[in-house]
C-alpha cells in the first residue's frame, strides 16, 4: 500500500483552528484550479463550508462535516477532498478541532493524504500541497515547536529553540536537526536537507545548525542524544534524555551516506524515499495523542452521517423533479365528462390514503398534499436504506474485530512462545557465561573475563525499515554493507513492519542478517567453503548462528511450477544481465499468522563476494501457506 501522509499540530490558542482550515483549503483548491468555473460561486460565497458533499467538477468534490457542542463551546470541522486524475484517486483530509482538555484550550489541526485508488501501489504519497502553502503562510507550532516549509538555519544564539522543540512533550512531528561542518557549508547543508526532506514537510520540524551552534547544543544533550557534526539526526516525539537507552530512538544519518546520494543540488530519490518512509511509518505506527483521538472521534461520526446522506441528497433531488414533472402534467390534464365519475372515485381513494399516510384529514386532494405523502415515503426509506447502512457497516466493523481479536490471539500466543525461548536462552547464555568467566578467574584472567564492551554495531535496528536502508547500496558505512546489500521493494518492508508491532521479526531479520555476514565474511577469507545451509550446521566455525529450522535451502518443485515466479527479485546488473534472480532460500523472520514475514536472498559469494537480500515482506504463495 502506498504509505500515506499524516501531520498533526497543535497550534497556538490566539489562532482560530477552524477559520485556519477553512481559508487555507479554499485557497489551495482556487490556486491550483481545482474547481469548475461553473461552481466558483458556491465556492467563493462560502455555501461549500456548510455540511453535504459538493460536487467541484472534474471529478473532485469536498465533502464537509461540522460538529460543534454549546455546551463545552467546542468546534470542529471535516474538510475532505477527493480528486480523480490521470495519476489516481486521492483524498486529502484537514481536520480542524478546537475545545477545551482537562481545563485548558486546545487547537488541533491533522492534514492526512492517501491514495485510494491502488492498495498495492508503490512508493509513498507525497506531502499535500495544502501542507506546504500552509506552512509558507502562517507561522505555525506544534506545542512550542516552530514546523516551516524550509529547514531553518540556527546559529549558537537560537539553541534554545532547537533544545526546547528536542524536549517539547506537546509535539507530535519530528524534529530533525542537522550539524554543520563548518561556514561554508551551512547554506549548502540547507539545500540538501531541504531536499532530503522533501517527502516530510509538515511532518517534522527541519533545523540545519551552524558549527558553533552544533557544539551550543551539544553542551545541553548527553552524549547519547548529541548530534554530530555532518550528521542528520531524527529527534521523535517523547524524548527521553534522562535515558540512556533512549538515545537507540533517534536515529541518524551520516555525511558519507548523504555525499553517496547527492545527484547536484538534489539528494537522490532512493533516499528521500527511505529517509521518509523510516520516519514516516513510525509516525504513522504511533497513536494520536489520547486528546486528539477522542477529538478525532466525534468528528468522524459527523462526516459518516454526512457521506451516508449525500446519497440521500441526490436521491431526493431527483424525485423533486420528479414529482415536478408528475404535477406539471396532472394540472394539464382536462378529464373528459365521461371520465368525471372514475376520476371522483380515484380522489376519494387518494383522499383516504393521503389521509392514513399524513396522519390527518386532507379535505380535498392537492399537489402539495401529494407531494408532503412523496416526502414522506422519500423519508421512510431512507430511513430504512439508513438503517440497512449502518447494519452493514456495523456487521463489517463486527467482522473486522474478529479478525482482529484472532490475530491479536495468534500474535499473542506465538509471542508467548518465542518469549519462553528467548528465556530459556538467556538462561543457556547466562550459564555459560559464568562457567566461562570462573574457568578465566582460575587462569589469572580475572581483567579478560570482565573486560567486555559491547559492540554496538551489533544492535538490531529500530524497525524492518532501518534494517533495509542499513544495507541498501551506497547509504551506509555499516559493517554488514561491506557483504549484504538490499536490491528489494522498500514498499513490501513497510507492509511487513506494520505487522511487527513488538519488534520480534526485526529481531530475527538482524539474527538472519548476522548470519550471512559471518557466513560471507568466513567464505571470503577462505575459511569457509560451503553454503548457508552447511555453516548453519556446522560446529567448527565461530560467526552467528540461529536455529537450523529458521532457515528454508529453497521451495518444492511444486511451489516452483506453479509460483515460480514470485521468488525472482532485483539483482545488479553485473550478477545477472537481466537485473534479476531467482531466490528460492529465505528465511523465516515470522511465523506468528499468515502473513509470516520472509526474508529471501541471493548467494554470490562465488562470484562478486557479496550476498543479495531481494525480498522482506509477506510469505510469498505456495501449497501451504494462506496468503492472507
């Protein structure tokens, strides 16, 4: 699925949140002609801010949903537009909520963008230009911190605003913070973040800070949190600096990733794209503040009843007409005086039937009385077509909870299994550990047995997402780039980091990583001649292992006839002249549900030394897996 867009802001309380949203979403749409000259006048005299759907021509419309409570004094507004072009279907939504939280004024605005019209589309969409028009306009804060189309370059004398947006608890984006090398780097360091961050406008907050400024700012973060000079650090929400291991949550990028992908004055795409979608999917993954969902929740249901009587609506003025047509030619009929007894009798009968239906004697039949019984069967079906609605959609959330108390169900009892094995393993390491230390004491290495540091580049990375941009080709210095490169579809990783919410397939991915780092690190100093298979057995070699069973030599000839062709994955050129490769070994990083996240690769250690993961996502088809 294409990954979607979401900022939320919590704006200062002089800012009228509503008139914001309203004039900013009028402005966009005028700016970029997003609207029919034919329908510029409801749009202009401001009747397209009054609740239903308005059709804006070209296939885009804006659908409008108010709910406003007078007895807390709260207001919030739905503003949800739709656009159909050569491009897809897109959908826009501006949320603007102003009420009061535990005694105190909030002003809350979310701007999300998805497509809708491809779930199996690549790539992730891009800030919405409403976004970017807004922040060029209006000095806008999230909690305190300032959020700006432009990276803002700091010198030593405005640290307080890049530490106190770091430490801000009200924010909800990003903050990302860049140190400069030096004067003359500082205006070029500008532009290659600002391209950088080009797919996270709206979503974080951009500084680019001078040298001496870096060094200001340093003084005030533990060293676990400090940015380095040339370095891109990713600052999310909730920081922590009193932890240690906090600092694990930020991550960073360094200068020699980044001169990697500078194509002129532009950073390429392969890494705008990466760089957002490790933010942006974090972001994503994280729950609106408790607030804004309650908040969030109101306004939804105002736009359901909106978007279930739009339907209503066009109904209904269709059999207006109708109705208008039916009385035009009733009142030009001229019955014949042969005619007069039935047509007296067929009054009566409307008479009375008019009269059961409005609950009151009519009198003598008139077009308005038909047309109020019109109205009033109009009502008593939609009414009805209402209540079908909402049982279908209510049968459909029912649906959904189920599946997801299964899945939570499944989750929670594979979980249950691989912590009594993560336990007993710790148990296993902790024993030997002690046995290993107490023989060292009874040598006289008693300084060895506890002079251990730990390797931190050993550390699993945060998500599935960091996992692939730490070893795709030429973004990073890590030590298991120098033999595994990721060729994949960044798009497939996300789908399956959404699925690991406690991090236990990012865990095993790292383990299967670390394996085939020793394995070729072993087969290129020639110490090693076998497969992956072989060194997993093996006993005679020191490098990382996991469980034999984690691993797959390849797929059944069955598999292979029949899905064959959903193992074969992106190769450089120099591997294969066709840029691709069939990589039937994988590994299993997941088997907690159906979705059983796997890991396949490419062996080239025979020839270009180097070992090709093609693939992390969703268990690929075959005879026993559900691919659901």
């Amino acid at each position: 699925m294409p990954l979607p867009y979401r900022t939320s802001l919590r704006l200062p309380d002089d800012v009228d949140v509503i008139r914001l949203a309203e004039q900013e979403v009028q402005d966009w749409i005028e700016k970029r002609k997003k609207v029919d000259s034919s329908k510029r006048t409801g749009f202009i005299n401001g009747a397209f801010f009054e609740p239903g759907v308005h059709d804006l021509g070209s296939g885009r419309s804006l659908a409008v949903a108010h709910s406003d409570r007078v007895e807390d004094g709260s207001r919030r507004r739905y503003l949800r537009f739709t656009e159909s072009n050569a491009a897809g279907k897109w959908r826009v939504d501006a949320v603007a909520m102003e009420y009061a939280d535990s005694g105190q004024p909030r002003r809350s605005l979310i701007v999300e963008a998805f497509r809708i019209d491809d779930p199996d589309g690549e790539g992730e969409v891009d800030p919405p230009g409403l976004v970017k028009q807004l922040l060029a306009e209006q000095d806008v804060q999230d909690g305190v911190t300032p959020v700006t189309a432009k990276p803002r370059l700091v010198g030593p004398e405005d640290v307080d605003i890049v530490f106190n947006a770091i430490t801000d608890k009200a924010r909800t984006v990003s903050v990302i913070v860049a140190g400069s090398l030096g004067p003359s780097f500082d205006e070029k360091l500008r532009s290659r973040v600002d391209s950088l961050t080009s797919k996270l406008t709206g979503a974080a907050s951009v500084f680019v800070l001078t040298q001496d400024a870096t060094r200001e700012l340093n003084q005030r973060l533990p060293r676990t949190h400090a940015v380095d000079v040339g370095h891109v650090r990713t600052f999310m929400p909730r920081v922590d600096l009193g932890n240690p291991a906090d600092g694990h949550n930020h991550r960073f990028l360094g200068p020699s990733t980044l001169a990697r992908a500078i194509d002129g004055p532009r950073v390429r795409p392969y890494l705008q794209s990466a760089f957002a979608v490790q933010t942006r999917a974090r972001q994503l993954s994280s729950p609106l503040p408790t607030d804004i969902r309650r908040q969030r929740r109101l306004i939804d249901a105002a736009l359901e009843d909106v978007l279930s009587g739009a339907v209503e609506t066009a109904t209904e003025q269709a059999k207006a007409t109708s109705r208008k047509e039916a009385a035009e030619l009733e009142a030009s009929a001229k019955p014949s005086r042969a005619e007069q007894s039935p047509y007296a009798q067929l009054r009566g009968r409307a008479r009375r039937l008019l009269t059961r239906v409005l609950g009151k004697d009519v009198g003598q039949p008139t077009v308005e009385d038909f047309d109020a019984a019109e109205a009033e069967h109009d009502r008593l079906q939609a009414s009805v077509e209402a209540a079908r609605a909402n049982a279908v959609r209510d049968r459909a959330r029912f649906e959904d909870e189920q599946e997801a108390r299964e899945s939570l169900r499944e989750d929670f009892e594979y979980q249950g299994l691989e912590l009594v094995e993560a336990q007993e393993e710790i148990g296993r390491v902790s024993d030997e550990l002690h046995y290993l230390r107490m023989e060292m004491l009874k040598q006289g290495l008693g300084e060895q047995a506890y002079a251990y540091v730990r390797d931190t580049t050993s550390d699993t990375p945060s998500d599935l997402s960091e996992l692939a941009l730490t070893l795709l080709p030429d973004t990073s210095k890590h030590v298991a780039s120098a033999h595994i490169v990721f060729t994949g579809d960044l798009d497939q990783v996300l789908g399956a980091q959404q699925r690991d919410g406690n991090g236990l397939v990012v865990q095993r991915a790292w383990k299967a990583i670390r394996v085939l780092h020793d394995y070729a690190r072993l087969k290129a100093s020639k110490e090693f001649s076998g497969s992956v298979a072989t060194y997993l057995d093996s006993d005679k070699h020191n490098g990382a292992k996991v469980p034999a069973a984690w691993h797959a030599r390849g797929e059944t000839p069955q598999t292979m006839e029949q899905w064959g062709d959903e193992r074969v994955f992106p190769v450089p050129t120099s591997v294969d002249p066709t840029g691709q490769a069939t990589m039937t070994a994988h590994f299993k990083c997941d088997s907690s549900n159906t979705f059983a996240t796997r890991m396949h690769y490419f062996d080239d250690t025979d020839g270009s030394g180097k070992i090709y993961v093609g693939y992390i996502g969703r268990h690929r088809t075959n005879t026993q897996t559900k691919n659901a």
